[in-house]
C-alpha cells in the first residue's frame, strides 16, 4: 500500500484527487497522534521507528508499515468512528 495523504499539523496533502473517506480518516488519527506528542516529537518518534526498523533489516516499504502510528492508523482508518472512541495514545498499543 503507497502512501496517498501526508498529515503535517495542520496541513493534509493529497497525491492523487478527491481523498476518500478512508484517506481522510487515516490522517486524522495522525493528526491525533500528532497533538497527544505536542506535534514535534511525534515526528522526531516517526523518524527514529523508521530508522529502527531498517536497521533491522526491513525494506522502505515494510520499515513504514511497522511504525506504530502507522500501524494504529491503517488498522482503524476504515472506522469512521474510531477516534470518538480511541483512547489517548493508543498507538502506543502497536508499538
């Protein structure tokens, strides 16, 4: 799965048209994620789980997909409900 949307507090970027349902919900958890951790050390987090997991030997694509808000985000980005009832860093849950 490539990445579609980009969530930069407070900015969503879109690659490619009309965002779907399941886009938009995606990034708002990520948009979540990113004022539980006052915004910048949720990036510097991101970051640093990335480079973890390559150098742990996972590829690009696989490094992104086991970072844990990533990993929050895709497993609920189809409950459009999911952040009225998620509670405060849950991602931490997929760590």
């Amino acid at each position: 799965m490539r990445p579609n949307g980009l969530a930069i507090f407070p900015f969503l970027f879109v690659k490619y048209g009309r965002p779907s349902k399941t886009l938009i919900n995606h990034e708002r958890i990520h948009f979540r994620q990113q004022l539980e951790m006052l915004i910048l050390p949720f990036y510097v987090w991101y970051i640093l789980e990335y480079l973890i997991h390559r150098l742990n030997g996972k590829s690009p694509h696989h490094a992104y997909m086991s970072i844990s808000f990533e990993r929050e985000a895709y497993a609920n980005d189809d409950d459009l409900g999911y952040l009225k009832k998620r509670n405060f860093w849950d991602f931490w849950r997929y760590i």
